[in-house]
C-alpha cells in the first residue's frame, strides 16, 4: 500500500515537473562568464545574465531577444542603493524564470513566435544597457557597463546560431523598451543581410513631455543618466551626429533615423510616464496628483483634462519619430497600463485589451511577417471596456 501511494506521488511529481517544462516555468540563467575579461559587468561587478529557452521544428532559426525593464539610476547614489539588488547584480537574480506572453512557449497563446528561440536578457546596469565608463571609483565599486553588457549578451547568442538567423526580434519592456529603440539598428547589423529583423519596443516610448509645472523633468533626468554612465557612445550615432547627444535618450528623436521597422505597444496614458513625467513628485510639492497618478478614475476635471493633453502630447511625438513610413507599427492603446507584452492574459488572451479589435500580439505577428499594416490607435481614455490592467517593468 506504502508502495503504492510512494509510486503514485512520484508519478504526480515527475507529472508537474513535466508540465513545468512545458509551460516554459523552469528556464535557467545562463551567466556571461567570457564578459568578465572585457569587463562586460553588472552595477556591482558580477558577470551579466540572460534565460534561454531554445527553438524547435519551423522556429529554429528565428530569435527573440527581450530585455527586462527596470527604471534607471541617475547618480552615484542611486546607482548604489541598486547595486546589491537584482537590479545590479546577478548574484541576486532569480536562478529561473517562467516565459509568457510574447516569450511564450505555447502555440494557442503565442501562435507566430512560440517555438522561436526565446531569451530574455537579465537587467544589471541602469542605462537602458548604454554605459560604458572605463574607469571604476575603489569607494563606490561601480561599473557603469550596460553597453558592454548587452554586447556581450549578444556576442554569445551569435555563437549559439543568431548568426544565421533568417528571422529576428529585438524585443523589450519599460528601460528594455528603450533600450530596444536604442539599439535596434546596431542589433539589425549584426545579423545576415537576408535576415528579417525588427525591433518591437513595449512601454519604451518615453517622451520628451512637458510636466504640470511647465518644465521638462524627465529632460533633466535622462540628461543625469547619460553623463553619469557616459552613454553617449552607445546612442545612435544618426542621432547624436544632429543635436545635443542628450535628446537621443528620448525615442522620438532616436527613430527619426532609424533604418530597421519598429513596432510601438505602448498605452496613450502609461501609468509610469504619467507618474514620472506629467506629475512628477519634485514638482507636486502639494501632493495634488498623489490620488490622480494612482487611479485615473480619481483625477478631478481639470486634472483629467491635463491627462488628455498629456495624450495628445504622447501621440504627436510618436507620429514625429516615426513619421509616415511604411515600416512602422503601432498599438497604442487607452489603458492606464505599462508593460504589457509579458503576460498571457494582456498578449493573446482570451479576455486580453483589443484595440480596433485586435490584440497586441496579434498585431505584432500580422505586422511582423507583412500580413497587415498595423496601426491602431485607441480613442480616449475612458473609451476602451477590454482594458486589463498592468503596471510592470519585466
């Protein structure tokens, strides 16, 4: 009886384990180690880190490379109260991590990319993964080297076969967004000319916006990260060859230059850019928007009516940076979200946000292989009854 109960609590054990592996719940990291020697290093001096799961039958030669989102440090300071977080060491990052949404492995849920090559790029140096700073203060030992990083990363990824990759995205949330805006031409580049490539940036369109005081804080911040990690030589160069190197932080003047097609999934209204840069706190000094910025559905009437110009702020710098061109996708949509590529239930769910009917990940897929153009844009805040809330930097 003992035997019998042992042997069925095995099966069911060995069963979960299984459906684990199945359900992409188990990918392990995959630490850099070659990174140490060009000091390819995390905020705190650890080798940097990414998951893999590997593709099969007609996605094998395809690649998916998202980078994990996280904010940014903008001093010295803030870059060392991150350092020993999994926000700047891998030596605090989970040894294993579940794929979804656009990473994920099951074909009902992720029809056009689920047997890719799915990676998605651990997040340790606070630049949007632009850094490069030489020079490593015995005080704060900080390495400021997320351009080297991302290099790296994908100088191992070219190794295991994006070298012959025939299709290819670079992917990313949040800072990853960004950073996938400011990276894509140079990601493009580097794999064959026969290869479709294209770059799909999810909440990463971070605008050069005017805030409820009349100024321009974020301005000021992305120019604190820029100097603090010497970023500049890893912005696009068609970019900071015609203004202040400083501006190519912010995507709508980045993808004025760009050469490869770019995709924009992001919310008219996310929640982190209404947060951090229409009512920043520094310039709330009487805290006014604190119940606003949480729940849109507290704002007053004037308050409201700040949010929709900050709307039509957000879509005239998208139409700037982007143009009219032809290679261009857009899904952008009315929900007090960021972030929202990452999960099953917002990508292709059966209750996921649609914007003209269609969702996000359909979208990216149609637009991806030429099926469709795709440009949708929502109509205003509240208009959209499909909207699912999500507030992430994965």
């Amino acid at each position: 009886m003992a035997g019998s109960r042992l042997g069925q609590w095995l099966c069911l054990v060995v069963c979960i384990l299984i459906l684990l592996k199945a359900e992409g719940a188990s990918i392990p990291i995959t630490i850099v180690e070659s990174a140490v020697s060009s000091g390819a290093l995390c905020l705190d001096g650890s080798p940097p880190g990414y998951h893999f799961e590997k593709g099969s039958g007609s996605g094998i030669d395809n690649w998916l490379v998202h980078m994990e989102g996280g904010g940014w440090c903008e001093s010295v300071e803030s870059c060392v109260s991150r350092r020993d977080t999994f926000r700047g060491s891998s030596l605090k990052m989970e040894k294993t991590m579940g794929f979804s949404g656009i990473l994920g492995s099951k074909q009902a849920a992720n029809p056009d990319f689920y047997n890719w090559n799915r990676i998605k790029i651990r997040y340790c140096d606070g630049s949007s993964f632009t850094g490069d700073v030489e020079a490593v203060d015995p005080e704060t030992k900080l390495y400021f080297r997320g351009g080297r990083v991302w290099q790296a990363v994908i100088d191992e990824l070219l190794t295991k076969g994006m070298q012959n990759a025939r299709n290819a995205i670079l992917s990313g949330c949040s800072a990853g967004g960004l950073a996938a805006i400011l990276h894509c031409d140079k990601f493009q580049s580097l794999l064959p000319a026969t290869a479709r490539v294209k770059c799909v940036s999810d909440a990463g369109y971070f605008i050069h916006g005017t805030d409820i005081s009349g100024g321009s804080r974020i301005e000021s911040f992305f120019g604190q990260v820029v100097k603090t990690h010497e970023s500049v030589k890893n912005l696009p160069a068609s970019c900071t060859s015609k203004m202040n190197p400083e501006l190519c932080f912010f995507p709508q003047y980045v993808a004025q230059t760009m050469r490869t097609p770019l995709f924009i999934i992001n919310s008219a209204y996310d929640s982190w850019q209404i947060k951090n840069i229409l009512a920043p706190t520094a310039v709330d000094s009487k805290k006014e928007w604190k119940d606003c910025k949480l729940d849109l559905k507290k704002c007053s009437a004037t308050q409201l009516q700040t949010v929709q110009d900050y709307r039509t702020q957000f879509l005239k710098a998208v139409n700037t940076g982007l143009g009219s061109s032809s290679t261009r996708g857009l899904w952008i949509d009315s929900c007090y979200a960021h972030c929202q590529s990452g999960s099953a239930s917002t990508w292709l769910g059966d209750k996921s946000t649609e914007v003209g009917d269609t969702k996000m990940g359909k979208a990216v897929g149609d637009w991806f292989y030429d099926r469709s153009a795709i440009e949708k844009i929502d109509c205003p805040y509240p208009c959209n009854p499909t909207c699912v809330t999500v507030d992430s930097e994965s």
